[in-house]
C-alpha cells in the first residue's frame, strides 16, 4: 500500500508573480521564472542562491530544463534564443540565437519561439571517456593557450561566455538538449554545445502543409526511439509521433568524439576574439592622442602637405611656418617624448599578443580542423554526422590564411617599430633645435640608413581618410600614422604588403598546376587586400559553415515509426494553450506514458502508454477522471462530483503526481500520487496503425477515484492552487497559487509519523548563500524567511 506522505517545509510569498517551476533531479535546487522574465534559483528551504535578469526587455521565459547532472540550467527565452547557465555562479556557458534557424517558419512570429526543452541522457558510459586514449591527447603536440592578459579587456566584450571544458567536462554519458518550437521544428545540441541538427516534423511525418507546434519531447534511455507530442494548428489536433531515432544510439561513440573536437573549436574562437579585442584596444587607447594631433594639423594643410612639408624639414632642416607653429605649439617635446614611449610600448603588446596568442590559437585550430577533415575520410563512422570535407577544407586555407595575415603584420610591426624610433627621435631633435635648446650628442648622431627609413615613412604620411569630402574642412577627420591600423579595422588594406619579391610567390606563379584540386598547397592572393579583421570574420564563418545545422539534413536519417491522432476538439476552441502535457520513460518496462489536460474543457486526464520492442509496437489508452468520492467519507457515494484537474506531471515512472480542484471549497486543492500501475492495468488496448482518434466516442471512460487508496491524496487547505512541480529522484514537491504569488514547498515520500500540516518555523541561516550548490544539501529541510522574488 502506498501512502502519500508530504511534509510542508516552506510557504512563501513571492513579489512577482511566478510562472514556471523547475525541479533538479540531482540537487534539492528549484528554478523558477516570473513574469518579469527573471529566473532565479532556490534552495529545498527556500534559500534564493541567484537571480538572472533577462537578456533584453519585454522577453519571457518559455521553457527551462535541468542538465541531468544538475551543474547547468538550460533556458529558453520568449526571442528564440537559449542560455546555458552554470548553476554555481549564472555564468552564461554557452547561448544560441535560434529563432531563425534557416526557416521561414520563423519569419512569422505568430508561429516563432520555443515551447519545450528537454536534456536527456543516454544510459551506459562511453568507451571514450572510460580511458586514456593517447591519440586525443593534443596537449603532446599544441603549445599551452597563455592565459588573457586583463590589460586590455573590453568591458564590453563577453566575458561570460565560458570555455566548452565547464559544458563537458567529467561527461562519462552522452547528453543532448532538445528544443522544440511553434514551427514544428526540434533543435538538437550534444552536451548543450555540438549543434547536431534539425528536425522538421512535418516533413518527418510528409505533411509538409502542416502547421505545427511541439508540446513536449521524449526519448528513450538508450536514445533509440523519440516520441514526440505535438498540435497540428489546422486541424486543431494533438498527435503522438514515434520517431526512431536508433542513429543516435548506434553512432554514439563517434557523436561524443566529433562533439569533443568542436567544444575545442569554439574555445579557440572565443579565445581568439578576446585577443582580436586586446590587440585593438592596446592599439587605439595608446596612439589616439597622436593620431588626432596629427589628423588637426592635416586638415588645416592641403592634400599632401604633411608629407611634403615634413621631408622638406628633413631635407633643407627648415620647418613651414604652419609646420613650426605646430611643433612647438601642439607637439611639444614633451608630449612628443611621451608618445614615443607610449608607441613602443604599445607596439611590443602588439607583438606579444599575436606572436605567443594569435599564432598559437591559429596553430591550434588548424589541428583539430584537421583531425575533423580526417574523420570525414572515414564515412562509414562519420558521413552520418553531416560534415563535409569540402566545407573543413575550406576551414582550414582560413585558418592558413590568418596564420599568413598574423605573419604579415608581425613584418609591419617590425618595420613600424624601426621607423617610429627613427622618426620620433629625429621629429625630437628638431623641436629641441626650434627651441634652441642644446641637444644631446647621442641623439643627434643618425646614420644615413635611419635617415632613409624616415623619409620612407613621411612618404606614406598624408593617409588621410576623409568621412565627407563635403565637409572636410568642418571637422578634423581620423589621421592613421602607419600601416598598423589598417589591420585592425574591417576594411581592405590602403597600403598592400611589398611581396613582389617573395619567392614562394613566384613558385607558385611558375607551377600554377600545383594549386589544381590540391588540399596542402594553395595560393593566398584572394585574402591579399584582406586586413586582419576581416581575415578573422572570414575564418569564423568558414568554420561555422563546417558545423551549420542550416545545411544538415539529419532527419533524413529518422524515420517516423507511428503517427498517433491522440485528441482533437469539435467546438471551434484554441488548444495551443489549453493543455498541460506530460510524458516520462519507463526503461525498466521500455514504454513511454503520455497524460493530457485539457484545460478549457476539464472533462478529465487522457492517458496512453506506448511500449515499442524490436521495431514492434502496442499502445494502451484511457480517459480517467476524478469525482469526490476520493475524499475520505464520500467514498460510498455513487454519484460523486467530477473534479476538475489544474496540473499534472510525472513524478517518477511509477507515479503520476495530480493537482485537482476541491470539490468543495475554491481555496482548497488536492494533491494526488496516482499509481502508473493503476493507470495501466485499467487502460484498454487500441489499434495503433488506425488513423482515427485514440479518445473518439468509443474510448472507455473510467473514474479512478474508487481505484485510488485513501492514502494517495493530501488535501492542501487555504492553497488554492493551480500549477505544480515534482521530482521523483529528490523526493520533493512544490505547488503554486491561483494568484502566482504563494508556493509551498513540500517534502515527498515521509513516514506518516513525520507528516505535518504547518510549516516549520526556523531562523535563516546566513552562511547557507555561500556554499556550493552543486553539493548534495546535506542540511535540515526547513524553511528559512528570505520571500524575495
């Protein structure tokens, strides 16, 4: 005999209203999300560990779900997009913007945004992650990523976006998030990271006319079968698809490995943008002052006058008139011998950051892209994965290609440093002589050498880049110096590199048949007039086309088992949100269980089992409803009165937890642990290849009120509820309000000698906030007085 023993440990009063609650099945951890579209994280005694602001204004949260490890808390937000958030410190780990995935379902928003996610994982541990495996050890090849320097961080940049390690580390299974939307499409990430594909299931089911909705997604623990419950708009029926999936289970193994490359790719991409920024900001912060003194004295001369006047002090030692007045009246020595120290300075970050950061992150990704184009040559592992050779291939002449860029501003750093220090202390010398003022021996002495790197560079000195030739003579415009900057902007190069002499180019001219359907040598005169920045946005989209969802047909791979019309309404009545879904997986039984609501018609629980065996499938299905002779003293009553259910979820496979209405009093709810083996025994068996509706006319109709032991129901005074959420695995229950504002919280599984009806009153426990929350909470279950939300 079961008995429903529930503890109230909490009962709080919240400040925003409450709209979906999400257990832990690891931790006694609690997300919830308000209207606001805030999510924050409770403890079991209510505890508030954080709280999330939305990513923009005006969005809500949709869906959430727990990784099954419970260390990361996926959210789907109201704009399409997903965050995945570390639950120790609401770091965003990883976010996609998918509310445009490549379909033009998504252009209209009526049927865009997400209305499930679910994380599941495969039972058994993978072979790949159970030993040492020398061949994926990169570490014995690629050289150590030095770490950031803080010096130059944007504080704009996003920071929060975390290596992959933090998504798959300690990862002994294989886990994939499922995310359904409005248009009928599922996305499907491995580790919440690997985008693996996209499912369209009105192809899957070959209606492509159909317009449909995702209402909840399941899968088998060996990920062999999906089952998929959805709303077909048109019709205004829910469907039950069976989907076989067994491509999942059959190349789980090459799908971890793969998944594993790519978390080091992404890495390796962030890494590389937070030094693109690094390099960028050590450039302008520390040249702006004497790029804009330079750029005022230029738009008071005409076009080529600072070229022409500055080699003309160099010639006859003589400065303009214009010129003087700018030397020792803007200039100055001293600003002057500021600036040159500053230069060289920021020249030598320059070159550290591209010589020990870029070069080795271009390195790097050329190594896994080309452990990946590997893969690819095995088809018979990896062609079922979708990636191309073609498409790595051309990932990896990007990546070569920066490599080449980053080589090529090294040579101009080179080259900048050696003028600058000529040019700066010359230009010094001349205001000190202007001054007349007695110079140093050291610094005048200057060999005819540094004297032609000057006049050099005074020859490219009149770049200047005007926004409005119009308007030219209104503002002074930004005056570039050298050739430095001209990689850091995304624009092509104004001054091409001197390669003329380079001998590998003139191979290369000489044996042009070498670069004929060749995949080792190929010619880097495309990407000539490439600045740096533009060859670092051109290798991240050749690697995102390596890895586009967009371009992956995986449902060709998925064949639908069974198509199941489960419900469908008569009256002319919207269902999009008028029902509660739930469905869970018995592996021990190897069945799936579907209940439904509808909550526009409380005409009861419409429940069905399908068990599918060696391509072999059977289905069970029953419409229950509950009257008032549950209840204690009623219970020889023959005419009781129908209940009307509020919310239901499966609490484990072998409970279905259900929240029902008082049948005499609207501030009362009753909570009800209803039996699976109860709902199945008492199911009758349907003809599952029939294309009419499971719960037509003819479908039995139960009352499983006289079915259920008094002891399955608590009845919850002055709670006048209307949502609820369980877990099976942390025995835990909590029950939300009518008005969005008062939850309680209830422990689950108690002995009847420990239940209770009032909360416990404790004091709150200030130290509790700064503990982990990714360790089991080994504290006593009572609630504490913290009712922020």
């Amino acid at each position: 005999m079961y008995h429903c023993g529930m503890r109230q440990v909490g009962e709080r009063h919240v400040a925003n209203q409450v709209d979906l609650m999400v257990w832990s099945n690891r931790l006694d951890l609690l997300a919830l999300s308000n209207f606001k579209g805030e999510v924050q994280v409770h403890r079991l005694h209510w505890q508030k560990v954080w709280n999330l602001s939305p990513p923009k204004e005006n969005i809500t949260v949709q869906a959430m779900t727990w990784r099954p490890d419970g260390k990361v808390l996926a959210i789907g937000y109201s704009s399409g997009s997903v965050h995945i958030v570390d639950i120790e410190d609401k770091e965003i780990l990883d976010k996609y913007e998918l509310d445009h995935v490549g379909s033009e379902e998504f252009d209209d928003s009526k049927y865009s945004g997400i209305t499930c996610i679910t994380w599941a994982a495969r039972a058994g541990t993978l072979e790949s992650s159970s030993a040492y495996n020398i061949y994926d050890d990169a570490s014995i090849y690629l050289q150590r990523l030095p770490s950031l320097s803080n010096a130059y961080k944007s504080p704009g940049s996003d920071d929060n976006i975390s290596d992959f390690k933090e998504m798959v580390k300690d990862q002994t299974q294989l886990n994939m998030l499922m995310v359904g939307y409005s248009s009928g499409l599922i996305y499907m990430s491995i580790f919440g990271k690997y985008p693996y594909g996209i499912i369209n299931l009105s192809q899957l089911t070959k209606d492509d006319c159909g317009e449909y909705k995702i209402l909840d997604i399941c899968i088998s623990d060996d990920f062999s079968i999906m089952q998929v419950v959805y709303l077909d708009r048109i019709t205004n029926t829910v469907h039950l698809s069976i989907i076989n999936t067994s491509v999942l289970s059959a190349y789980a193994e090459e799908i971890c490995h793969v998944a594993n490359k790519h978390g080091h790719v992404v890495e390796l991409i962030s890494y590389l943008d937070q030094t693109m920024i690094s390099i960028t900001e050590a450039w302008e912060h520390i040249l702006l002052e004497m790029d804009t003194k330079m750029a005022y004295y230029a738009a008071k001369v005409p076009e080529g006058g600072v070229s022409a006047d500055m080699l003309e002090l160099l010639m006859l030692g003589v400065p303009s008139d214009e010129l003087e007045l700018f030397l020792l009246r803007e200039l100055t020595a001293k600003v002057l011998k500021k600036s040159g120290n500053s230069v060289e300075l920021s020249y030598s970050t320059i070159q550290k950051l591209v010589l020990r950061q870029l070069n080795v992150v271009g390195q790097s990704l050329t190594y896994y892209l080309s452990e990946i184009r590997g893969l690819t040559r095995i088809p018979d592992r990896y062609k079922i994965l979708g990636l191309e050779e073609s498409a790595v291939t051309e990932a990896i002449k990007a990546c070569c290609a920066f490599l080449n860029k980053c080589l090529e501003l090294q040579q101009v750093i080179d080259i900048s440093m050696r003028n600058y220090k000529s040019f700066f202390r010359w230009l010094y010398v001349m205001i000190i002589r202007l001054l007349n003022e007695q110079t140093p021996s050291e610094i005048v002495k200057m060999t005819q050498q540094e004297l032609s790197h000057i006049a050099e560079f005074l020859y490219n000195f009149d770049n200047v880049q005007m926004e409005n030739k119009d308007n030219a003579s209104e503002k002074p415009v930004k005056f570039n110096l050298e050739r430095l900057g001209q990689y850091l902007q995304d624009q092509d190069l104004s001054i091409l590199p001197d390669d003329e002499d380079n001998p590998w180019h003139k191979f290369l001219k000489d044996n042009s048949c070498l670069l004929k359907d060749n995949d080792i040598i190929f010619s880097m005169s495309e990407f000539r007039k490439f600045s740096l920045v533009q060859q670092q946005i051109f290798l991240k989209s050749a690697v995102h086309k390596v890895f586009d969802v967009t371009t992956k047909d995986v449902g060709k791979h998925f064949t639908l088992l069974y198509n199941l019309k489960c419900y469908e309404e008569q009256e002319n009545m919207n269902l999009s949100n008028n029902l509660r879904v739930t469905q869970i997986y018995d592996e021990t039984q190897e069945r799936f269980m579907v209940a439904l609501v509808s909550m526009a018609r409380n005409n009861g629980l419409y429940f069905i089992s399908t068990n599918v065996k060696d391509k072999m499938c059977s289905g069970i299905a029953t419409k229950y409803h509950f009257t008032s002779n549950l209840l204690v003293g009623n219970r020889d009553s023959t005419d009781g009165e129908c209940m009307i259910v509020l919310d239901l979820q499966y609490y484990s496979p072998e409970f279905l937890s259900v929240l029902v209405q008082h049948p005499n009093s609207e501030e009362n709810s009753i909570f009800i642990q209803v039996p699976s083996k109860i709902t199945l025994e008492n199911s009758s068996e349907f003809n599952i290849k029939s294309k009419s509706c499971i719960f037509s006319d003819t479908v039995s109709v139960k009352n499983i009120s006289p079915l259920l032991d008094p002891n399955v129901y608590k009845v919850l005074d002055k709670m006048d509820g209307c949502r609820i959420a369980v877990s099976g695995g942390r025995k835990v229950a909590v029950v939300l309000s009518k008005s969005f504002r008062k939850v309680k919280v209830f422990e689950m599984e108690v002995d009847g000698d420990d239940e209770e009806d009032d909360t416990l009153e404790t004091t709150p426990q200030p130290n509790a906030a700064h503990t982990s929350v990714t360790s089991p909470d080994t504290s006593d279950r009572r609630p504490t007085n913290d009712i922020t939300f």
